[in-house]
C-alpha cells in the first residue's frame, strides 16, 4: 500500500516536472508569434519570413505561421509564395475568415473569379456588414454581369450610409453597365452634387449624357473636369471623342493636339489631328500627323485616303497616285477573302439543306468575281433541289455560254451531258406550253 502511494506520488511529482518544463518553450512559442509580428510592422519582412519558415520546420500544420508567412512574401511581392501559404494555412484551419479571405482575394488577383466568388459568398453571409467582403464578392458578380446581385448589396450598404458617395457610384455604375441609364444618371448625378470633385463619376456621367443625345451637357460636365484638373488627358479625350463624332471638327482637332502633345502618339489620336486638320482645310498640317500614323499602322485604309485626297488638294498627283495604289493593295486580298468567305458558307448552307440561302450567298461571291463554276451549282440546285426549271435553264445556259468551245476547262463528254439537260428541260417546257388548254 505504501509502495503504491509512493508511485502515485512519484508519478504527478512527475506531471508537474514537465508542466513546469513546458512553460518555458509554450512562452517561447508565443513570444516568437509577437516577435514575428512586431518584424512584420516595422517592416522587416526577410527577417520575419525566415522566422515563419524555422518554426515550420518542427511545426508543419501550424496555420497562425503560415498566414505571417503569407504576409511577409506578400510584402516582399512574392505573391505566389505568399498564395500558397494561404492556401495551406486555409487548409489546415478551413474556418477562419481571415485566411478565407486571403485566399479568395488571391484568386480574385489571378482572374479566378469563379473560385473567388463562392469563399466569398460564404465569408459574405457571416458578416454583411464587412464592406470588404463585399467590394471583392460585387466585383466578382459584376465581372459576370450579374448587375442586379450586385446592386441589391451595393443598396444595402447605401441604407446604412445615404451620404456615402462611393456607394452611389457604384449604384450608379453598375445601372450603366446593366443598361438603365436613368437610375445611372440618377445616382451619379447625387454623387457629384456632394462631392462635384470626383473626376471618374464625371467620365460616367458625361458618358450616360452623350449616350442619351445630351451632348451639350456632356460636353459642359468633361469641361467642368478639366478646369479642375487639367492635367487628366482622358478628359480631353472623352470631349475629343465627343467633338469627332458630332463632327466639330476644330474643337476635336484642339482636345487630341493637346493629348499628342503630353507624349501620347497613339495611332488613332495622330490620325483624328490629320482628319482634323484635313476638315478644317489644312492638308500640309494634316499630312504631318497622317504619315505619322501610317508609321504606325501602315494598313489603315482610311489613313491613306485622307493622305491621298490631301495630295490632291496640294496638286500633288504623284504622292496622290501612290497613295490610292497603296489603298487598292490593301484592298484587293480582303475583296477576295470575303469571295471566299461568302462561297464557303453558301457550301454550308447547301450541306445543311437550306437551298434558297445557299444561291443567295453563291450570287454575293458571283458578284465580286464571276465563275462558270458557280453557275453550275447554282443551275443544279434549281434542277435537282428546288425544281424550279426556268431558273435551272438559266444558270445551265450562263454555265455553257462561260464555257465556249476551245475555251473550256471541262471534258467535252461534260459539256456535251449539260447540254442534253438544257436541251430536255427547254423541250420539257415548250411541250407544257403546247399542251396547256389555250385562252
């Protein structure tokens, strides 16, 4: 009995030992933690990673170290080191929000919005009250037009906030993008009353105006932007756009000269100063600004129209002759893909049984280069297909009359047996008419 108590004794003598033993290296666990994250807040973040990754070697299921570990590559823009350490730290411990939410951002970044949105949807339905759950979830769902799940979240945040302007820019753009432009106009109109700074709900705005026909109001709001920050070339260009299309030909010319002159030569914009410059009766000061696009785009039709009508004007007729070959050049081999393109789909059609569509497109293809082939297949569609022998007669007597005796690329054997057919439907109808009672 005494020996057993002695053991007993012995025995949580020795629990206690190793308690008492655990303390320290519990402590030590807890103090790396802090440690860690104090290097992630003064910004040591190589020191910090290397700290994550000697803990996990001992430690490989400990999430807590995996997401430091996920933020210290983040921070030093190893993004996909940084995803993996979400994904395992996700993994290891599958209901915590914070983890959950990296991971969904991080797929949200790598176009995987399809994996992004049901994590978000559930991280979402904990808590929709966390507008960050909600940005990433609302820009899954609008990037698959899905606007009305979107405003319906948007709208929720908004009754929380009705003087939130960012809330009702994104009301207002998302009714853009689905097609209501009066609710869009509505809500971006609100928007800009309260902050009548905000450059991008003036670009929406303006946008909605021209697309409505209000195009003095837009062009008066892309104003307003201007004066308030001038050095915003989009601006310039939005008016621009709006100035070209309305045919306001100085005004367009003025807004692309002052975005060439920020440094962007993009192609279009050359080109729109020269067709600019080439309305306002200036074809030297056009011809500057077209070569240059021509540069850039040496397949621009348009481009070399307008240089080929400048020389014109200045009596240049050699630059002038030149630049209609070139335009003729270009020309020519998209005459003939679209021959074939509309001969390829009149076969389709054929194959498919619709007769009437395919003769359609087989005379569309006649009409830009004309071949004895087609009329064949044409008068035998009418013979065999449609049996409408007046038509078949036609086509039958183009095809003979394109293939006449020693200019003929077909055996005579052919000719002769297309011939016998013309000749027996022609028969066919006289001998109808002879017999049809007389009026």
């Amino acid at each position: 009995m005494n020996k057993f108590k002695r053991m007993k004794k012995l025995f949580f003598s020795l629990i206690i030992l190793v308690f008492f033993l655990s303390l320290p290296l519990i402590s030590q666990v807890k103090t790396d933690y802090s440690k860690i994250d104090l290097k992630l807040i003064k910004g040591e973040f190589k020191n910090a990673a290397d700290t994550c990754l000697l803990i996990l070697k001992t430690d490989s299921l400990n999430s807590e170290v995996y997401y430091r570990l996920g933020l210290a590559y983040q921070n030093l823009l190893y993004d996909d080191k940084a995803f993996d350490c979400f994904l395992n730290a996700s993994s290891i411990a599958p209901d915590n929000s914070n983890y959950n939410f990296m991971v969904a951002k991080g797929y949200f970044s790598r176009g995987k919005s399809d994996k992004a949105r049901p994590l978000l949807q559930t991280l979402y339905a904990s808590d929709s009250t966390n507008w960050a759950y909600a940005y990433f979830l609302t820009s899954t769902l609008m990037q698959e037009a899905k606007y009305d799940e979107s405003i319906k979240i948007y709208t929720r945040f908004y009754r929380m906030d009705s003087t939130n302007t960012m809330f009702m820019d994104k009301i207002g753009f998302a009714n853009l993008r689905k097609g209501d432009f009066d609710k869009a106009i509505y809500f971006l109109s609100k928007s800009l009353t309260l902050n009548f700074k905000n450059s991008n709900t003036i670009k929406n705005l303006s946008y909605l105006y021209a697309a409505t026909a209000n195009i003095d109001t837009a062009v008066s709001l892309l104003t307003r932007g201007i004066s308030m920050d001038p050095g915003d070339m989009d601006l310039y260009l939005r008016r621009a756009a709006i100035y070209y299309s309305t045919n306001n030909n100085k005004r367009a010319l003025n807004d692309y000269l002052k975005v060439i002159a920020s440094g962007d030569s993009t192609t279009l914009y050359l080109k729109r100063a020269g067709i600019g410059y080439t309305n306002n009766l200036q074809p030297e000061e056009a011809n500057v600004y077209l070569l240059l696009a021509t540069k850039k785009d040496s397949t621009d039709v348009e481009t070399y129209d307008y240089l080929a009508r400048n020389y014109r004007t200045l009596k240049n007729l050699k630059k002038s002759e030149q630049y209609y070959n070139k335009i003729i050049s270009l020309l020519t081999p998209m005459a003939t893909r679209l021959e074939y393109a509309y001969i390829y789909l009149a076969e389709e059609y054929k194959a498919d049984g619709k007769y009437n569509e395919a003769i359609s497109y087989y005379l569309k293809g006649q009409k830009m280069g004309p071949d004895v082939n087609i009329d064949m297949i044409i008068g035998n569609i009418y013979d065999e297909k449609l049996n409408n022998r007046q038509k078949a007669i036609q086509y039958y007597q183009k095809f003979l009359d394109g293939n006449k005796a020693g200019t003929s690329n077909f055996a005579p054997d052919y000719i002769k047996a297309v011939r016998d057919r013309l000749n027996f439907l022609i028969e066919k109808n006289e001998k109808e008419k002879a017999a049809a009672p007389k009026k």
